[in-house]
C-alpha cells in the first residue's frame, strides 16, 4: 500500500487485463465468397448476428455486416440473389489475436472505423468482438463513446461515421 496526500494509506488498485478471448463470441457465422448476398443477409438474421466472415477454399478473407448489405445492395439497388459476398465483402479481413488486450482492440476499431473484430490464435478463426462486447467489459470505453458524443463538433463525426 502507498500512502496518498493526506498521509492516509490508499489501496492500491490491482488491474487484470481483458484478453479479446475473455469476450469473444464464439458463435461466428461463416458464408463462401460464391454465395449470394441474400443468402448471406438469412443467414445473419437467422443466428442473430451483425457479421458474416467470408471465406475462400475454407479460409477467412473477408467480411459482409449489415453495414455492407444496406450500402452495396439496398442503397445501390442491386439484385441481391445475383450479387455474391465476394462483390461486397470488406477485404482483407482484419483481424487481432485471441491474446490481445481489449484496450488495444477497441483502439483498432476506433482506429480503423470497424464494428466487428474477427479473433484469431495461430491464423485459425476463434471468435469474433465486437462494440457491443468491449463496453459490456471496459465501461471506461463506455464513458469515453459518451464523452464524445456530449461534445457537438464531435458528435457530428460520429454520426457520420454511423450514416454514411
């Protein structure tokens, strides 16, 4: 223990990293590139899930959200029978390993502008995290998404980022 300013003895706060592992979810949809977007789209709402990993000969390549189906499809009126994942998935897939820090995961997608984290442990997909996941774990995280949108100029870049 050290003592603080008042000469009072302060407990010293222990800090137990999160690893992406610890809040992963290890339900992952998987779809190959072949397959049409709107097979992709029911497979989504059948599990519940925001993302879809796309893979190539069995191997993780890139990835299809709802993001993606309402931007590439919806907002550009294409069929989405005839329109595959490949022509719309976000590739190359970035990805971290299951041994990450969650602070450094979120830095990534706050960096990198994405959602959805594929989690991998020797190139072999584990997971997936996501927003959702890192605020459940790091409310500090929380606070500062919260920060953020109390300051109007700032606000204006979320919601861009959010719409557009």
């Amino acid at each position: 223990m050290s003592e603080d300013e008042t000469g009072n003895k302060a407990k010293e706060k222990i800090v137990i990293p999160i690893k992406a592992e610890d809040v992963m979810t290890t339900k992952v949809a998987v779809i190959d590139e072949a397959v049409s977007a709107k097979k992709a789209a029911e497979i989504m709402a059948q599990e519940g899930v925001s993302a879809i990993i796309v893979t190539v000969k069995g191997k993780a390549k890139g990835i299809v959200t709802e993001r993606d189906i309402l931007k590439r499809i919806v907002a550009e009126d294409k069929n989405a029978v005839k329109t595959k994942v490949k022509d719309i998935m976000s590739s190359p897939l970035l990805t971290i390993e299951s041994s990450t820090d969650l602070e450094e995961a979120a830095r990534l997608m706050f960096e990198k502008k994405i959602k959805n984290l594929p989690v991998t442990h020797e190139k072999r997909l584990m997971g997936l995290i996501n927003l959702q996941d890192i605020c459940r774990f790091q409310p500090e995280i929380l606070r500062l998404l919260r920060q953020t949108m109390e300051t109007p100029k700032n606000l204006q870049k979320v919601l861009r980022y959010y719409i557009t």
